[in-house]
C-alpha cells in the first residue's frame, strides 16, 4: 500500500512538473451599471474589488429590467453601444479585450456572461458561471448572487491547464490506476472519520445534559398537572423518556467503542448520527418537561418558560416582511396585507395575553390555547398566500400543480429537503411537527418551487445578440434562473 502511494506521488509529480504557478490578480476596474436599482454599492463593490483572476482583467456589471421574452445578449450590446462603446472592440465586431461583463435581468429572470477574446471561456463554462449564481438570484438576493458569479467567472477565466476540470479528472484517474485507488480511499476516510467526530461530539453534549439532569427530569414530571390537556400529553411523551434514555445509553456505548479506523466507514457514520439525534431529541424534550411544570404551576421560573413557548411563533412574524419582499413574494396581495395586518395583531396580543397570564386572568392552559390558535391563523394565512404566490408565478396549470405540491412537501416535511425536525415547545411536543405551517417551511417550499418550475421551463443558454446585433459575434450568452 506504501508503495502505490508514493507511486501515487510520483505521477502527480510528473504531471504538474511544466505547470506554471497562476497568476493572482484583482480586477483592474470595477464598472457597476444597475439600472435595475436591486444593488447594494458598498457590499458589491468591495467584494468584487477583492476577488482575484488569473489574470488582468477589467469587471463590468450591467443589471437591466426587461421581461422574460427579451433577448438579454441583445440588450447587452445595445446598451454597450450607446454607453459603453470602450466595453467593445476597435473593429465593433467583439467584445473588448480583457473584459468580463456580468449582466442581469431580475424581471425578465435572465442572467448573462460576456468576455473579451482574450478572456472567453467554453459555452459550458459560461453555464458553469450562471449557475453559480441562480439559486441565490432565485431567491432575490441579486448582489450576492451578483458576487457569486463574478467570483465562479474569475475561477473558470483563463484557468491554467493544471487547475481544469479535465486535467484534475485526468489526474484523478491515473492516480487511482497508479495508486489502486488509495487517494480516494484516504480522502472519503478522512471526510467520513470528521464527520463522525463532529456528530459523536454533539451527540455527548446532548447526552451529558439529559444524563446530568435525569433526577430533575423524573421530579419535574412528577408534580405536572394530569388533567389539563397539555400536561397529560407530555406525560405521556415522559412515560417512555427512560426507554429512550436507555436507548440511547446504548447507542453511546457502541458508538464509543469505535476505533479512529471504524469511524471512517459509511455505515458508523450513520450509526454515531443516530445516537446524535437521538440524544440531541431527548436534551429538548427534558427542557420541555421542565418548562411544561413551571408554566402549568405557576412557578417562579413560568416567566421564562412562558418565552420560550412563544418564541417560534415570534420568529415566524419577524420573518413575515422578509417572506414578502422576496422577488415572488406578491406583496402588494390582499393576502399579503391580511398577513402584516395579522403580524401586528398578534404582536398586541402576545402582551396582552403576557399581562393576563401574569395577573391569573387567564390560566396557563388557556394561554396556551390562546397561541395554539393564533398559530393556527397564521397556518391558514399562509396557505392562502402560498397560493396567491403560486398563481402569481406559474404560466400553466402543470407549473401551478408543481409548485402547489413543493409547498404541500414543505408544509408536511415528506422529503428531505424539506425535512422537518422536533420543536422543542410544549405545543411542538403535544402537536405534530406538521400541525402548523411556519415562515421557513413556507420559504423551502417557494424556492424549491420556482427552482422546479424554472428547472421545467429549460434554462438553456441563449447566443447571438437578434436581429439588431448585426455582424456582432462576441462571446457571450444568457439563461434563465
């Protein structure tokens, strides 16, 4: 095995023994068109400053609200033709050397990549660049995914030979036929080994703090009220919290018995995440308990219980405003207006209720119904928005049905991506973790919805600069996102 590593070592070496170490280089301009109006100067502006090319070369960003139908590249030319006639060469036939134009259209949804002669890459790679940027443009954070691709284009723009994809492939396989495929091996082994390291560390925190709080767990549960509804669903979630211990008692037993070696392997990695997760389910579930028989009995310490109950659902109305100035939020809806009217609302009534709690004109178990409900509007508010958003965006009934089922999947957390995890509350514990519809499942099922419909639509590349572009051939081309 030594052997074919350092055999490993040695055709690397012959590889790269003519490279030529890469240039380093900033931007020798930064030109910012936006007259879109969506970019923000004093974060674009340095961080592009910042990025480094391979070599010389002059930066210019160009946004632009069109419409979908528009040939962006054409727009792109125009537009350089009646500005910027330094951005094309001296013969109007190219775009001008050392030149990278990174161009944007948030209305029409198109982004496009142009070069110099000097500077063109592959149609691949001006792909490889635009994509670079869509999921962050999808969900409107146009500078970012401005900086994005800029930083994918200086990667890709005049890359030396040794760095290409090709190359690296080429290397990749020769060294596993050199080497039978150690390098690989060591490396997915040292990830795997890593991973397994960070997950068996939050695991035993987890599984400290409930082994340390363990005779606290058993006297809280032992004084929670039975009868209201609220405190006998939680007993009854306590009843088999010591199987659970148990359970994960032995996870950890088993997961510590692993060798350096054993946690480089798949199989453990999943292991020593279960142990993690399940530790990770009971430290939450105890604090529950705790919290569950302050509130319900008025202790001392309900004040803080009390927040911590309503803490998702404060989350969930700080984040109504982002939700609605994303690029397809519709936020001049009448359910968009319903769901700031209701944010405001329920604002007022947190105090009130806070106020009412404290003063017993109310109970606990009331008070919890009070949020129980209120979360149950927002719930409803937002599968009403969720479809305003849906007739907004889809052009047909097929992108409709599309979007409407990655909002459902959100909504119901049934696929990984959109996987919901344990709401360490005491309506998150007596409920179903699918039960309400909150802001960040509303906002996994929006993105991953438009990246379907767009994904549908074909976001191909588009060349040539239409019917007013001439005898214009610069390299360039532009997508949809």
């Amino acid at each position: 095995m030594l052997k074919a590593f350092r055999l490993l070592l040695i055709v690397f070496a012959v590889l790269l023994g003519g490279a030529v170490p890469a240039l380093a280089v900033t931007p020798t301009d930064v030109v910012i068109e936006d007259r879109a109006g969506v970019l923000d100067y004093n974060t674009l502006v340095p961080a592009i400053a910042g990025i480094q090319f391979h070599e010389p070369t002059k930066v210019a960003v160009y946004t632009h609200n069109g419409s979908a139908a528009e040939n962006l590249n054409e727009e792109v030319l125009r537009f350089a033709r009646a500005e910027h006639p330094d951005w094309i060469s001296p013969d109007g036939q190219k775009w001008a050397d050392g030149l990278f134009i990174f161009a944007l259209d948030p209305v029409g949804r198109h982004v496009g990549t142009y070069m110099g002669e000097d500077r063109k890459v592959s149609l691949e790679q001006r792909d490889n660049i635009q994509d670079a940027a869509k999921d962050l443009l999808r969900d409107a954070q146009w500078t970012d995914g401005t900086i994005a691709g800029v930083r994918r284009g200086a990667e890709l723009i005049n890359q030396p030979w040794y760095q290409s994809a090709a190359f690296v492939i080429t290397a990749w396989v020769t060294g596993a036929l050199a080497g039978l495929g150690i390098g690989a091996w060591l490396t997915v082994g040292a990830l795997t080994r890593a991973a397994s390291r960070k997950e068996l560390a939050r695991g035993d925190r987890s599984y400290a703090s409930v082994s340390t709080d363990l005779d606290v767990t058993e006297l809280n549960a032992g004084t929670i009220p039975g009868s209201p509804s609220y405190g006998s669903s939680v007993l009854e979630k306590h009843r088999n919290f010591l199987n659970r211990y148990n359970a994960a008692t032995e996870l950890s037993n088993r997961v510590h018995a692993l060798n350096p070696k054993a946690l480089g392997r798949r199989s453990n990695l999943k292991l020593v995440r279960e142990y993690a997760d399940a530790a990770a389910e009971l430290d939450a579930l105890d604090d529950v308990i705790a919290d569950t028989n302050a509130l319900l009995n008025k202790f001392t310490t309900w004040p803080t219980a009390w927040d911590r109950q309503l803490a998702p659902f404060r989350s969930d109305l700080a984040a109504v405003e982002q939700l609605l100035s994303k690029r397809q939020g519709q936020s001049a809806s009448a359910t968009a207006a319903a769901l700031r009217s209701f944010r405001d609302e329920s604002l007022r009534d947190i105090e009130c209720w806070t106020t009412e709690l404290s003063d017993g004109t109310i109970t606990p178990e009331g008070a919890l119904d009070r949020l129980r409900d209120a979360r149950s509007h927002l719930s409803v508010l937002l599968k009403n928005h969720a479809e305003t958003v849906v007739e907004g965006f889809a052009k047909t009934d097929r992108e409709a049905q599309l979007m409407r089922r990655e909002m459902e999947n959100a909504q119901d957390g049934t696929d990984s991506r959109h996987r919901r995890t344990y709401e360490p509350s005491i309506l998150g514990t007596v409920y179903p973790s699918y039960y309400f519809f909150s802001v960040p499942a509303f906002n996994s099922g929006l993105n991953t919805g438009v990246g379907s419909v767009s994904s549908a639509r074909g976001g191909g590349a588009t060349t040539g600069y239409g019917s007013s572009g001439g005898s214009f051939s610069g390299s360039g081309s532009f997508s949809s996102f």
